[in-house]
C-alpha cells in the first residue's frame, strides 16, 4: 500500500452527541507470560497512541493486547484513554462540559488510547489495531459515532517520516490492507478507511478523565467484567477537567 498524503478537508465535521452525560466513576515492568518471547531489556519504550472510534473499546482492546503481546500485570497496564490530533498542544482537553472548558472537540482533538511500548513490539499492536477494522476500513462505530472527534489516528514520534511507518504498512497488510494513510495536520477529517498518521512531538497525547478509564464499552455486548473496570481504582491521578 502506497502511503497517500491526503490534504485535511476544507471543514470539520460536528460530531453528533453520542452520550448522555457521564456521572463520575469511581513506568511499566514488563514480566513476560509463559511462551511469550521475552523483551531485551535494551529495547526501547515508545509512547504511541491508536485512535478509532470510542476509546472505552479500544481501551479495552489494547489492555488485552498488552497482556498477551508483553504478558504484563494490572499495574504494569499503560494503555489509557485520551485526547490527542488537535493543533492546541499546551491546553489540557477535556470531554464535553457544561462549563464548555477546554472541550476536546472544539480544540480539534479526537479519542485515542496512549501507551508506553518496546519499539520491537510496534507491529504487533499495530496488527492490533487493524484488526478493529472492518473488511471495508470501516471501524466498529463507523455509522454511529461520527465527526472529527472519532476519526482514525495512529501517533508515532516522526509522524510520516518515521521508521514505524514501515511496521505499519507491514501490519495492515498482514490484516487485510484495508486502510489508506495521510499524514495528518491536525483537527483533520474523519473519512471512511483513511488513518491520520500524526507526529507525537507536534501532536502529543492527553491523557482523559479517571471515570473514562478503564470504561465498558459503548456498543451492545461490551459490559467488561468488574476486575476491568476496578483497574481505575488508586491508579490514576485525576485531570482538572469538570466531571460534567
């Protein structure tokens, strides 16, 4: 697959309300499972972000990919859900608020979920991640969730002009080719089976409120079991964002 660099359309999308509003909720050791291939203890830790749709799923997807990828425990857990893709890089965002502070949407941001993971293992969560995609490029919300703030995203130090651009074009190959690329700019589009690929330095992760974390998912079927969503618990510092 040739990597396209698609120039970000002329105006956002508003992204339908998806949610009523949310009460609130009440350096990772990587200790391989059993058949797991051990990670050398050399090999790098990147912050990389994968965004698609609603990130309580894909949360949850990436908690999973972390332990069977790195065989890691609760605590060692980095995946969370975030905000990132937006041109405003020094303002905390925050998800939609009745005071209007910082709303994610409005600074161009989407959701994502940011982790912390050896470089040797790139491809493999980025296989991950493609898997989420339909035989179509279309994400499991594609007709539900839509508008900016649910785009596909993928976040690499270097953005298009990184080496892991080169595990990513082998990972959705081996799961498909169903995706094109772009080199995202910030506050880009959403269109159907196109991945903003978004430079971490110019565009960088922001981690969300504690009573996203570790969330069930959206969509029917996606009621994950309580020792999922206890993993918020005396976890995480929480944000300055309102909880309404």
């Amino acid at each position: 697959m040739k990597l396209y660099l698609l120039a970000a359309a002329a105006h956002a999308l508003k992204a339908p309300t998806r949610r009523s509003l949310i009460a609130a909720t009440g350096a990772a050791l990587v200790a391989p499972l059993t058949g797991q291939p051990a990670v050398a203890a050399n090999d790098e830790l990147v912050d990389v972000y994968f965004g698609c749709g609603c990130f309580w799923h894909v949360q949850h997807e990436f908690v999973e990919a972390e332990r069977k990828i790195l065989g890691r425990k609760d605590k060692e857990l980095t995946s969370r859900a975030g905000y990132a893709g937006g041109n405003n890089g020094k303002t905390q965002p925050c998800y939609h608020n009745l005071q209007g502070k910082n709303d994610y949407g409005k600074l161009g941001h989407a959701e994502v979920v940011g982790m912390k993971i050896p470089a040797s293992k790139y491809e493999d969560f980025a296989r991950e991640y493609f898997k989420l995609l339909g035989p179509d490029g279309s994400r499991p919300d594609q007709f539900g969730d839509r508008g900016p703030e649910y785009r596909n995203l993928i976040g690499v130090p270097g953005g298009k002009e990184s080496p892991f651009v080169q595990s990513l074009l082998s990972a959705t190959k081996k799961e498909g080719d169903k995706v094109d690329f772009a080199k995202g700019k910030g506050n880009d589009a959403d269109l159907k089976a196109l991945v903003w690929i978004m430079d971490t330095d110019q565009h960088p992760f922001w981690r969300g409120e504690t009573y996203h974390q570790f969330h069930d998912g959206f969509a029917r079927g996606e009621n994950y079991p309580d020792a999922y969503n206890s993993l918020r618990d005396g976890l995480l510092e929480d944000t300055a964002c309102p909880p309404f």
